[in-house]
C-alpha cells in the first residue's frame, strides 16, 4: 500500500507558522520523518490561510526536494497553485484532486494528463457528500469516463470514496468499505483506491484506534493509499501487517524492519 504522508499541511499549526515565516528546518524535518517513517509520497498542502498559495506551494516543493526524492502529492483546490508545483516536481507527482462535477473534471483532469501525474478522483459533485456505495460508484464512473474520453491512462487514477468521521456518519464508514471494492469492477485496468484516513476520526476521543482499525478493515477489502499520519508507528505497523497477512509481503521475524527500510 502506498502512504501519503499528510503532516505538511498549512491546517496544522507549527507547518502553518512555518510556511507564512518561510521556515525550512521545519518543513525538511517533517518531511524526511515522515519518509524515515515509511512515507512513500508526501501529501503538500498551502492550507486555507496562506495569502500567496501559488508562492506558497513553489517553496513547499523547492524546499522539500532539497532533502528528499520522494514523489509528492499537490494538493488544493485550485488548479493555478497545483500547476505551480507540478512545474517543479523531480518525480512524477499526484494531484490531489478532481471530483466528479464537470467543471472541475474539464480543469484538473488535462493538468493530470498534461504533466504525466498520477490524479486522485473524490467521488462527489457540487452537490456534496455521496449518500451511500451506488451514489460514490456513479461518480467513479463520471471521472472514470471523463478520463477515458481525453485518453488518461487509468493505471494513473486514484479513486476516493470519501471517508466521513464515525462519530457524526457511522452508518458510512461500511459504504465506503463497500465502494472500495465495487471501483475495482468499474475498468480495467481497474483504478486505484485511496482515503483521507484521518477524517474517520476526527472529534472522536481514541483517534489512534479508530484510525488503525479501519486503515486494516479497508486494505482488506482492497486498499491502495491511503494519506494518513506515518509518524503513528502502531499505525504503520497495523498497515504493514495486514498486507503480510493478505499475502502481499514475504514474512520473515524483523518484516516491520524490513518493510520500512525499502
């Protein structure tokens, strides 16, 4: 399973005081933790209060391939201030994100194809946060289309089936499982799955368990990234398991080692 580390991000307060004071120590450190930790990509995020995100997200990317290689994840809701990174970006990076409502489709999903990214699809429009698996499947199969129709290549598409927190919308955190695994029926080659781990728990009191847990519910059921906290080492280590388990690793005594050193 891909992680995405998602601690650069302007919403969270020390990498918000550091991108408005144009801190890299800050940055860097996060950053090369995140990859120690077994990051695989890096989620880079301005946050909502950045004045210049276009400035911004140059920095973030320049400041960050100083001192790692890994592929990032540009992530915002304007397509000017992704492009910005896409521009400087060593490695094939992801784009984070379209949805299914057509404007956004006729924006993001050319920039995608136009510099080779790797694209994350959250199955929702303008009119919100799908209800249930039949809602998020006919959303996968708009952006899925849309792909098709300017020649996207699908083995590049992430679909998100959007993770909702289990203490306001319990009975969704089940149809997202159930999402996951109707995407894989959708195409082929079939797209990727990917969640904002985190929103499972947020406002909850035990966020750790909550998060673990359904992190190893949802590979089961089929999985492939996840942006989610690699500084969480019970996290990472319940991920690491869970594909052993499912046969996707070779076992041997010092696996989380192992699987973390690659």
């Amino acid at each position: 399973m891909l992680v995405i580390g998602e601690l650069i991000n302007g919403m969270f307060k020390a990498v918000g005081k550091a991108i408005a004071d144009r801190d890299k120590k800050v940055i860097q450190k996060v950053a090369k933790d995140q990859v120690a930790a077994g990051a695989g990509m890096l989620d880079v995020n301005t946050g909502p209060y950045e004045k210049n995100p276009k400035d911004a997200m140059k920095w973030l990317v320049e400041t960050i391939q100083e001192v790692t290689d890994v592929p990032l994840a540009l992530d915002s809701t304007k397509a000017d201030v992704i492009e910005e990174g896409l521009k400087l970006v060593k490695k094939k990076a992801m784009v984070n994100s379209a949805n299914a409502d057509e404007e956004k489709l006729n924006t993001i999903v050319p920039l995608a194809k136009k510099y080779n990214a790797f694209l994350i699809g959250l199955t929702m429009d303008k009119k919100g946060i799908p209800r249930d698996k039949n809602e998020r499947t006919e959303h996968a199969v708009t952006i899925i289309t849309k792909c098709q129709e300017i020649g996207f290549n699908l083995s590049d598409l992430y679909l998100d089936p959007i993770v909702l927190p289990v203490n306001v919308a319990q009975a969704q955190g089940i149809e997202v499982l159930e999402a996951i695994k109707e995407f894989k029926l959708l195409c082929d080659p079939a797209p990727k799955t990917v969640v904002g781990l985190s929103n499972i728990s947020q406002g909850t009191k035990t966020r750790p368990l909550i998060n673990r847990t359904y992190l190893v519910m949802a590979i089961t059921n089929g999985l492939t990234a996840a942006i989610m906290d690699p500084l969480d080492k019970e996290l990472m280590n319940a991920a690491i398991t869970s594909e052993l388990i499912l046969n996707k690793n070779i076992y041997c005594d010092s696996f989380l080692d192992s699987y973390r050193k690659r």
